[in-house]
C-alpha cells in the first residue's frame, strides 16, 4: 500500500506519533481528485482570445524576464 493510499500507515511506519499538515493536505486532494475525476471527465478549458495589444504586451513582459538583470548571469566570452 503506497503512501497516498494511507498516510496513517506510513507515518507508524516512520515512527511518528502524528501526520503533518502536508501529509494530511496530500491524501485529501488525491482523495478529492480521484473520486471527483470519474464523475467530471476530462478537464474543459475555455478558449483565451487575446486583443494584439495584450499580445504585444506579454511579448514584451516575457522579452524582458529573458534578459540577464544580475552581473552573475552575465557571460563574458
């Protein structure tokens, strides 16, 4: 039995006397998830359409985030 099946199991495996926050948090998604998967199929995504203004605005936004902005990242050949 893996730990997503019953993290009660691995934390005595561990030796622990309780379950931490992430654990708990861990098992209830994947719980949630793989319960709810079943009945709602597939994710449905909207189709985005984007103005060119925005456009141009996130090109320019990714552009800049590519430029080295420390000396560190900087190469010198």
């Amino acid at each position: 039995m893996s730990f997503a099946d019953n993290p009660y199991k691995q934390m005595l495996t561990d030796g622990r006397k309780s379950l931490r926050p992430e654990d708990i948090k861990t098992y209830g998604v994947r719980r949630f998830l793989d319960e709810q998967a079943p009945r709602r199929g597939p994710l449905q995504l909207p189709k985005l359409h984007f103005t060119e203004e925005e456009n141009r605005i996130m090109d320019e936004i990714l552009a800049e985030e590519r430029l080295p902005t420390h000396e560190s990242e900087v190469s010198e050949d």
